[in-house]
C-alpha cells in the first residue's frame, strides 16, 4: 500500500486536538494544538544528529500541510 506523507487526524475524546500524522521517516504524530510530538521510531545516539536535522523540517513540513489543507475548505 502506498501511503501519503501526511495524513491528517482527530477524536472525539480530544475535541480541541488536530493531529498530522507523518508516514515516512522519522515517522510520527503531531498535535498542532500543542506541538506535542509522538515518535513511532527507537532512536539511538547515532541517529541523533539525522533526528535534529530532519525533526524541525518535518514539523514545519506537516504544518504547512495542515494550512494549505484547511485552505482548501475555506474557499
């Protein structure tokens, strides 16, 4: 199955939060409401330095995904 790079989430239980989950590497969800990252992948000492680097682009990444999809509803 191929997959999106991102892929967007919600539940009831968490009215207020959105979630943009990122399929590929380093796989994780993020909670636009808080910015809490979830991480689906075990890190090591020697990935640290891809994980900083990739991390920040990333986040920015599924943001921008996020506003450019809420755009589409708004028009």
């Amino acid at each position: 199955m191929s997959l999106p790079k991102f892929i967007l989430g919600d539940n009831t239980e968490f009215p207020n939060a959105i979630y943009v989950i990122h399929t590929e590497f380093p796989r994780f969800i993020i909670n636009l409401e808080n910015d809490e990252v979830e991480w689906f992948e075990d890190f090591d000492a020697e990935d640290q330095g891809e994980l900083e680097a990739e991390t920040e682009n990333a986040i920015n990444e599924a943001t921008d995904f996020y506003d450019n999809e809420v755009a589409k509803y708004d028009n």
